[in-house]
C-alpha cells in the first residue's frame, strides 16, 4: 500500500509539472507575440521625431521592461524544467536483491520523465569486425642444389700397393750350382703385387713376401735372402734394391714407399756394376 501510494504521489507529481511547463510555455508565447507587437509599434513610433508616450517616458523604456519580463518568465519556465526532470528520475525503476528490474507502472500521460519534444535513441553497439586473420604462408627457402654443395674430399686409403720382385740371375750366371736349390734359373720371386699399410718401407715390402731375411745394423741392411748371404760369391757380392728402376743406398727401414711403387732386390757379385746399379 505504502509503495502504491508513493508511485501515486509521483504520478501526480508529474502530471503538476507538466500542466506547469505548458502554463509557462504558453504565456512565454503570449510575451514573444506581445514583444512582437510592440516592436513593431515602436518601429512605427521611432519614425515620428521626438515622439514619447502617455507618460512622458520614451517608447523604448517600455520595450525594455517588456523584455525583462519574457527573460524572466524563460528563466521560470526553465526551472520548472529541472524540478519536472527531477521528479521523472525518481521514478526509474529500482532493483531487487536478485538484480532484477521492477518496472513501475505506466501512467495515464505514457512516458511522464520525458519532456515534450524529446526524444533519445540509444545508441547501437555494433561490433567490430574481427580482422581476419592472414593465410599467406612464407616462401620456403629453396633447397641447396647438388651444385652449390662443397665438393667432399675423397677419404685418403690407408693402403697402398706395390710390387715386389727378388732375383739373383747374376749369381746364377756365375756359378748356378750354387743357387741351384735357391731359385729358378736366377728368378727367387718373380713380381707380385702386395697390399701395405700406408707409408710402408722397402724393408715392410720384403718381408711382406714371406722370404726368409738376415739383416744387420738395425735391420736396414739387408746381409742375405732365401740363404744367399752376401759374400757367398766373392768379395764384392751381396744385396742391392732399387725402386722404380733407380737404385738406392738409404736404408731399407727408412725407405718409405707410395701408392704403385714397384721394388726389386737384385744380388751382384761386382759391387753393382754387373746389375746397373745406379745410386741416387
């Protein structure tokens, strides 16, 4: 009961307030005509040369309290205004302790908290279109060619072959009964090719061959092969070799040999010279 009362109190409020703005907006058109009118006499009064009215006073003092009087009525009304807008916010709807509105009842006048002639929209809240997002991939980066790619360096072998011969024809042409059971017409070991690990030396190569060797000095100086020593045949008889066909006075253990190289032990019974022996 307490809460209908109030809301009637409200809506009479209302209903005072508005018939209060249409009594001051109706006389504030009576002043503006009235202004109006006397303007347009005092126009045609102001043409006359020294003209005054009733009282002595000039026409244009009455003009002027006129005015003052619109001015005041257009300040009234205004307040009027405010005081009617005051009462109309007080009857927006309150809420509960759900957080639900309750809508108060509507009055005979519709929409009494808005002044005639207004009007308010509210504004759409449109949303932002959500960029989209970009689709375009990078480029990938083109693969290296076979071209552009450093040409690897080919793995060193850590073998090498070369051939291997021992012959003692010199001795054999001297006196073959003495190497009768050694060789075959002169020949120990005809070529053949073997496989030694890298850097092998001339001395590596011999006893690759399976021959039996006597040597002395460290083992680089090669004294007899298969049983036939040096001085077997004289003085100046004995074990040379040569390599690629050059012969040589370093020792066979420091001798090393390379890919292909071809060694061949030759017996002479004249220091070299019956076998060409050529030193480097």
């Amino acid at each position: 009961m307490l809460l209908q009362k109030t809301r009637g109190q409200k809506t009479r409020k209302a209903k005072i307030g508005r018939t209060t703005l249409l009594l001051l907006v109706a006389a504030l058109t009576i002043v503006t005509v009235a202004l109006l009118l006397t303007a347009c006499s005092g126009g045609i009064a102001s043409s006359t040369a020294g003209s005054t009215g009733s009282d002595g006073v000039p026409a244009t003092g009455e003009t002027t309290g006129d005015a003052n009087a619109a001015t005041e009525a257009l300040a009234s009304a205004e307040l009027a205004g405010s005081d009617l807008n005051d009462d109309s916010s007080s009857t927006k709807p309150k809420k509960d302790k759900s957080g639900s509105e309750k809508k108060s009842a509507p009055t005979a006048g519709g929409n009494s908290s808005a002044p005639a002639g207004s009007s308010s929209s509210p504004k759409s809240a449109s949303p932002k279109p959500a960029s989209p997002k970009s689709t375009t991939t990078k480029p990938k980066a083109p693969a290296p060619s076979k071209k552009d790619k450093p040409a690897q360096q080919a793995p060193q072998a850590q073998t090498i072959t070369v051939t291997v011969a021992v012959d003692c024809k010199t001795a054999h042409a001297k006196d073959p009964a003495a190497v009768a059971g050694l060789s075959n017409a002169g020949v120990i070991l005809a070529a053949k090719q073997f496989t030694l690990a890298k850097d092998a030396t001339v001395r590596q190569a011999l006893d690759a061959t399976g021959l039996r060797v006597n040597a002395a000095f460290g083992g680089g100086y090669i004294v007899g092969i298969a049983g036939l020593s040096e001085f077997d045949l004289g003085p100046g008889s004995g074990w040379v070799y040569s390599v690629n066909g050059v012969f040589s006075s370093q020792a066979s253990t420091s001798y090393r040999l390379k890919e292909g190289d071809s060694v061949a032990w030759r017996y002479t019974c004249n220091q070299g010279e019956d076998v060409g022996a050529r030193q480097r």
